[in-house]
C-alpha cells in the first residue's frame, strides 16, 4: 500500500488514504471514507512530525567522498563497528512541493537523496533478525544540507545542526514493505532493497544510485538505534545520502533560489521542490 496525507482543494483539513491507480482512497482509521481523483488533491508529507527522526550515514562511498571534501582522509575505522546517526529536527518536515527558503547568509544550499523507513510499533534492544518487522513503510527523503555552515560546525566536532534544521521533505508516500517485494530479499542482515534512485535539478538527470549499495541494512540501523533506548511508534530513520546523490560530491553549481530539486526512487515515487 501507499499510505498518504492529503489535503483537497481549499479545505484546510488534512486528511488520509491510500493511493492507488491515479486515486486517493480516503481513510478514517480503518474505514473508507471517499475516493478522490489525484489531481484534485495536494499531498502532504506522509508523516507530520515523527517523535524522534534518527539521520544515518549508510553509504560508504558518500562518507569516503565527503570527508576528502572536508579535507580529511579515508573512512575512519569506528564507521565500520556500528552504523554512525545524528538527530534532525521532526518540525522541519514538508512535504511534496513544499516551497524550501534558503536560509539567511547560505551561499551553498545542496539537496541529499535519501530514504527512511517509519517505525510501526516501540520497542528496545530489538534484534536485527526482528528489526524489518516494526517497519511500517518507506518513503523518499531529501535532507537539504547549507554546506558553508556545515563545514564550520564540522570543525567543532559536536555534529551537524544549523546547517541541517531547516528543512527536510519527506513524502509523497509511506510505502508498505510488502509492495516493495519485487525489489528486495533477506539477507541474514536483514532486508535489502534494490531500488534505482535518480535526482534532477532543473529537468536535468545529475545524479542516479541505487538503495542496494548501502553497507548498513534498516534492520541493523534500528537494532543499534534501539539499543539502551526505546524506539517510539512513529520514529523516523533516515539512509543517509545514496552514494553520488548530492552536489558535494559533484563538481556543480550550488542550488538557487528559482530551482527545483525532483528525486525519484524505483518503487517509492518521486518527490519534488522548488528553492525560494
């Protein structure tokens, strides 16, 4: 299933439902509401905001890429003893074309294509082996990056803050797992999603991946995420970047205001918004 929030037209209420085949079945808990014609709605983030939105860094490519532009050397040994996150800012999710405004004084305003998962029940020290079965769903996630302010916090060694807490769009859907069946197998690391991932700036295709290559499954995020601490119904996880799906690692153009940013991910749709 597709799950999705939606309003319709000029009615302010925000509503659910499933999509399927160019319609949005309205929900009301478990029970059908109405049906609606896709272009007569406006979808919404999926989730509004998730109790605590972890942020990871599975791609071991991207962190190898990154940290020579931040001018250090190769993937430090701890990335490889457990999945490295840091916290990001639940009040800060928008949805499908959401308007992103540039913060004050950001010169180098990048998009980064990930993917999360939402977490359909709580529970602690859960083990990977159980992890992929409180998945409620995956979505696209775009964690909009000030990389002039990210690489002064970088040298203070407390992690990222303002130069991620602005904006970060989710959406269109929530993808159950059982639809991305075709694209995945288990693994004794839990499941592994072969999902083709592209972004566009302006029309123009400039970077493509693939989910499969993270070196961290979901399944041993969550497990170390759990681990000591509770995981709530509804926490967000993020993959971090696909491996060449954002500027940094690209000899381009930071984005400005007047460009839209659209990642599209095999299975899961495609996700658009435009830099004021």
């Amino acid at each position: 299933m597709k799950l999705c929030r939606f309003r319709k037209g000029e009615d302010a209420t925000v509503r659910t439902g499933i999509y399927r085949d160019g319609s949005v079945y309205e929900t009301r808990g478990l029970e059908a509401v109405g049906i609606h014609r896709a272009e007569d709605i406006s979808l919404l983030a999926p989730i509004s905001q998730p109790p605590s939105f972890r942020d990871f860094m599975a791609f071991e490519g991207h962190v190898r890429n990154t940290r020579r532009k931040f001018g250090r050397d190769s993937v430090p040994e701890e990335w490889y003893a457990a999945p490295p996150f840091f916290f990001e800012n639940p009040a800060s999710i928008v949805g499908p074309d959401a308007v992103i405004m540039r913060p004050p004084g950001v010169a180098e305003l990048d998009f980064e294509l990930e993917v999360g998962v939402v977490i359909g029940a709580s529970g602690s020290d859960i083990p990977v082996e159980d992890a992929d079965d409180i998945v409620l769903g995956l979505t696209i996630v775009n964690d909009w990056s000030a990389r002039d302010v990210q690489r002064r916090e970088s040298r203070v060694g407390l992690g990222y803050h303002k130069s991620k807490d602005f904006a970060t769009s989710v959406g269109p859907y929530l993808v159950t797992p059982d639809e991305l069946n075709p694209f995945s197998r288990q693994t004794d690391r839990g499941r592994v999603y072969a999902l083709a991932a592209k972004a566009y700036i302006n029309d123009e295709l400039v970077a493509e991946g693939s989910l499969e290559s993270m070196n961290w499954t979901f399944a041993e995020m969550i497990s170390y995420a759990s681990q000591g601490t509770r995981l709530s119904e509804g926490d967000m996880i993020a993959s971090g970047t696909i491996t060449g799906c954002c500027i940094l690692e690209m000899e381009r153009e930071y984005l400005n205001p007047g460009d839209e940013v659209l990642l599209e991910v095999q299975g899961l749709g495609a996700l658009a918004n435009r830099i004021a």
